[in-house]
C-alpha cells in the first residue's frame, strides 16, 4: 500500500471515528433510558374501590404494545412498567418508591387518581422525577412554580366546576345546588370551582355533603341533598359512587338536574350500572370523540383507535370512555418522547411535555387541541357540554375554552 494511500486509510479512521463520537455525545441518558429501551413506570388501581379505573392502565400498556412493534420511539422500545396500588395513597408511596429506586425508570406516567398523586409528588419533585400526566385534574397537579416536575393531564376539576356554574346562571338561574362531593383534593376542587363561578350567587348551593371513598354506599348524604330541598345534585365524584348517586336518586322518585364530573361519565363503568333509563338527562362535560356515536365512523383517528382496539386489545370495551382516555394518554406520551429525539433526560422530558403545540389526537373533538408552555401546565383547557339521552352523549353548544391563568 503506498504512502498516499495509508495517509487517506487513516484520515478515514478518524473522520469516522469523529463521526461516532459525536453521535454518540448527541445522546443523553438518565436513569431509565438507553439506545434499545426507555422505561416509564405506573401505578394502577388494579383493584379496590377505583378498580373501574385499571382499563385505563391496560389500554396504555396495549398503545405501548402497538408502538413497539412499529418499531418504538426514535428506534428505542418503551417498558412500561405498572403495579397496583389498590386507589390507596400508602401503597402509592411504596409502589412508586420500587419505581423510581429498584426500577430506576425515567419517568412516570398517569398515576391514577388525585389521593395517590398527592401521596408521591413532593417525592417525585425532589427526586427529580417527571410526574407526567397525572391522571388527576386538581390545581396542584398544574403548578409549575411550586411543583416543576409534575404535569396533570386531565381538565382542571376548578375549571370545570367554573363551566358548570355558568352553565347553570344561564340556563337554570332560579336552582338550589346541592353538592355531593369527594373528601379530597378532587372532590374539593369542584366545589371550589362552582362555588368561584357562581360568584355572587354562590348561595344558590343550599348544601353540600362529602363521603370518603371507602364507604360502602352514599345513600345517606343522597337524602340529605333531597331534603335540603336541592333541585340540582352536582356529584363530583369517581364512577362508583356515581352510579350510586343516580340509582339512589331513581329510587326515591327524586327528579332533580344531575350533573356529574369528566371522571364519572363513562357509559359503561357509570351509566350502565347505573340503568341507562336512570341516567337519561344527566348533564356533563366532554372533550373527546364516542366511538359509538355514527357522527364518526368515518373519521380518521376513529378509523385507528377501532383497529388498534381491535388488534391490540380485543377484549377491551372500544365504546368506553376510559379506554378512549387510555388512547389519547398514551398517544400524547409518544409524542413527548419523539420530540425528546437522543436527549432522553428527565429535565428534556419536562422540557418538551412544556413545548406542545396546537397537538391534535386522534379522538379528542374537533376544535380541541393540546398547548402547554413552561407557566402554563394545563393539557387540556377546553369543553364541550353533553347531556346523555339514554343512549350516548349529546353536545349542547360549542366548545368553551378557559382562558383563566391558575
């Protein structure tokens, strides 16, 4: 081999040693993530008295299935990791703990419920750990000055108590509330948030009755509401305890305006149990598509969720809400991922769940959209009124947008 030709041999070697090096100084890993895997950890409640809730848990892990074998994100198949913590805030503590010490993910991901969030956020903040997408809609979860490492994914539960109360001065001015609510920070917010947008005529609630979540029935506070005379019962509750509600209220022969929360409407956990004919006229809020509603059989994200379901997950209820919710939280996790590219640190993982812009999913209504910034962590700031006619819910009006900074 000739002098020449040694001299290009070797500038070769380390151009393409530079190469290397370069693209390998390119990728960031914590904890959690490498060139073949990242890992993302969950507690579901499996079982106890939110078990209504672990379809949402098993769709996910089915989305994560489906994107693996399309290849992963950015060539790198997502683990994710789920354990039970039965809806109860000590085994929330314990089962993120084996997350985040033993499992060392690199983040986690629609923990289930507000209780079991606010168990293990100051934990995960001071760890520095992503609490992406807490599946929880109170305020704290939306709080990035005092809480940079948590990102809720659901409505705000105040935002959403203030849309219910404008709809209320609008349609029924002359009511008397009566709130059934949850003991915690749920449950409370609502109330907060109804009680904010009737403002001045925050004396239309005539009462207002809260329960634990381990109570065995809500029969009681029920009466209570009926006999303070209330002709609206605005349940802010979790599904069990909705269903309750509107079997109790059928059974005493009581006809007031029910409202029930995002949390509460999905047809099969909620209204089914509860009697479809017991449920007709129930109003809430939505913001995504039905999947049993013909207005989109042709449409293209309903098109994918009906074959992902069908493939991935086919002994799934693809008409369940909470299966639809499973959907568009995982589909949104995707997309955090792909746009952290080779940077798979946890500060980039905050970094680019803060950067989403104008983000369509596949099921979420037309109009509705996903925007975060760095001070403004609320996924999702828009609604659609519905009210069930027996069958499935109907829109009434448009889709309100809340403008208002927490």
């Amino acid at each position: 081999m000739t002098k020449d030709c040694l001299k290009r041999a070797a500038g070769a070697a380390v151009a393409l040693a530079l190469l290397v090096s370069a693209a390998q100084a390119q990728k960031k890993y914590d904890p959690g993530a490498s060139d073949a895997e990242i890992k993302v950890g969950q507690t579901v409640p499996l079982s106890g008295p939110a078990s209504a809730y672990a379809v949402i848990g098993k769709t996910q892990a089915a989305y994560m299935r489906m994107i693996n074998d399309q290849g992963g994100v950015n060539g790198r198949k997502v683990a994710l990791i789920q354990y039970d913590d039965a809806y109860s805030p000590p085994k929330t503590v314990e089962q993120t703990r084996r997350l985040v010490e033993s499992d060392e993910v690199l983040l986690t991901f629609q923990i289930i419920g507000t209780a079991p969030n606010v168990a293990v956020q100051k934990y995960l903040n001071a760890r520095k750990v992503p609490q992406l997408f807490a599946a929880t809609g109170a305020a704290r979860f939306t709080d990035p000055k005092n809480f940079p490492w948590t990102m809720g994914f659901n409505p705000s539960y105040l935002v959403e108590g203030r849309i219910y109360a404008q709809y209320l001065l609008k349609n029924h001015p002359n009511a008397r509330i009566g709130v059934l609510y949850q003991n915690d920070d749920l449950g409370k917010d609502y109330l907060a948030g109804l009680k904010a947008g009737l403002g001045d005529k925050a004396k239309m609630v005539v009462a207002e009755t809260s329960y634990e979540i381990t109570e065995p029935t809500i029969d009681s506070q029920i009466l209570r509401l009926r006999d303070a005379g209330a002709d609206v019962l605005f349940s802010a509750t979790t599904p069990k305890q909705a269903a309750q509600a509107i079997k109790k209220v059928a059974e005493i022969g009581w006809k007031p305006l029910h409202i029930i929360d995002i949390n509460a409407s999905s047809v099969s956990a909620v209204l089914k149990p509860a009697g479809l004919d017991n449920a007709k006229g129930v109003v809430s809020v939505g913001y995504v598509k039905d999947s049993a509603d013909p207005e989109w059989t042709d449409d293209p994200g309903m098109k994918r969720y009906l074959a992902f379901m069908a493939k991935y997950y086919p002994d799934g209820d693809k008409d369940s809400n909470l299966n639809v919710y499973g959907y568009i939280t995982a589909q949104l996790l995707v997309q955090v991922l792909k746009q952290c590219g080779d940077d798979l640190t946890r500060e980039n993982v905050m970094r680019q769940a803060a950067d989403l812009r104008n983000i369509e999913l596949d099921l979420t209504l037309p109009g509705i959209s996903v925007t975060t910034t760095p001070t403004d962590y609320r996924v999702n700031k828009q609604f659609q009124m519905v009210q069930f006619d027996g069958q499935r819910w109907q829109k009434i009006g448009g889709v309100v947008t809340d403008d208002a900074k927490e």
